[in-house]
C-alpha cells in the first residue's frame, strides 16, 4: 500500500514492498532501498541502510498518524497519510464539499440512500445523501440553510469522488 509521508515541508510517496526477517524493501518516490531495521526498545529503531546505521526515538503525538521522530539532534514532525487519512480530512473540511453549490464525496463510492427532493428546503446540519465508501457509510450534510435545486444522482448509483450529488441554492 502507497502511503504520503509528511516530513514537515517534505512530502515523500512510500510504499513496503516486501519484508524478510529484519529486512524491509522500501520504495521512496519510485528509489527503491534495502533497510536491515530492528526495534530496540518500543519506539526506539536502529536501522542500517547503505552501511550507515541510524537511531531514530518515534513517539505517538496526540494527533493520530502524526509522530515526532528524533535521529540523534535532530527532530522532525512525521505524518503518515493513508488513504483513510485523505477520506477524514477532506470529510473534515465540511462533510462533503459544497462549494459552487454542488455536495460532493470526496472520494468514490455507492449512494445508499436519497434524503431530499427537488424543491425541498433544508436546514443547515440536515443530511441530503447517504454513500457507502471504503466500507463506511458517511451522510453528507448541508452547512447552511439552503434549497435543493437538483438531485444529480440516484439510489444504487456508483459515484466517483467529486462528483455533483446535489445541487443546492
């Protein structure tokens, strides 16, 4: 699984292509490296990789998926972005995007459930979808007061992220 990796300013694409034993073949933006790795104590790492060993301390932040990472004086700031990850924060900035006026999914999925009608007028917090995506069943929610123009898509209807769900005014 290809993974973001978030090291402050710098944004890597990693994937473990496979492990044996304490070896982990790593692919960083498509360079591919052999580490001979091994945990010393929880979150403590010794790691060996073209012949030059490194001692990284990884400590859980209170964020989830975020870590500070120490390599002997320096610090870094680590967030690890899955795809989960891309799904809760773009959910997070709305619950579904309704910018220019459309509700969206971020990401693809199936439309379980139709909540409204054309002509209909909705309270802000009032949920107009229900989609099924990644296993979960998210309901997409207007920000504010509004009134549904058109229903762009129907029940049992594949959806791909991004996709005008509802029209709203």
């Amino acid at each position: 699984m290809k993974l973001e990796i978030n090291i402050g300013e710098r944004c890597a694409e990693v994937e473990l292509l496979d492990r044996k034993g304490n070896y982990a073949f790593v692919s960083v933006d498509g360079e591919v490296y052999k580490l001979d790795y091994l945990e010393l104590q929880k979150g403590n790492y010794s790691v060996l990789n073209n012949h030059i060993s490194y001692n990284l301390e990884v400590v859980e932040t209170d964020k989830p998926k975020k870590y500070k990472v120490s390599r002997e004086y320096n610090h870094y700031d680590v967030e690890v972005v899955d795809a989960e990850s891309k799904y809760l924060k773009a959910r997070g900035k709305g619950g579904g995007a309704e910018d220019d006026n459309a509700i969206s999914s971020p990401m693809p999925g199936k439309v379980v459930k139709i909540l409204v009608e054309e002509g209909d007028e909705v309270a802000a917090g009032t949920a107009v979808v229900i989609v099924s995506a990644m296993k979960m069943e998210s309901e997409y929610k207007v920000k504010q007061d509004r009134k549904i123009i058109e229903v762009c898509v129907k029940e049992g209807d594949n959806i791909d992220g991004g996709q005008p769900l509802v029209i709203v005014e």
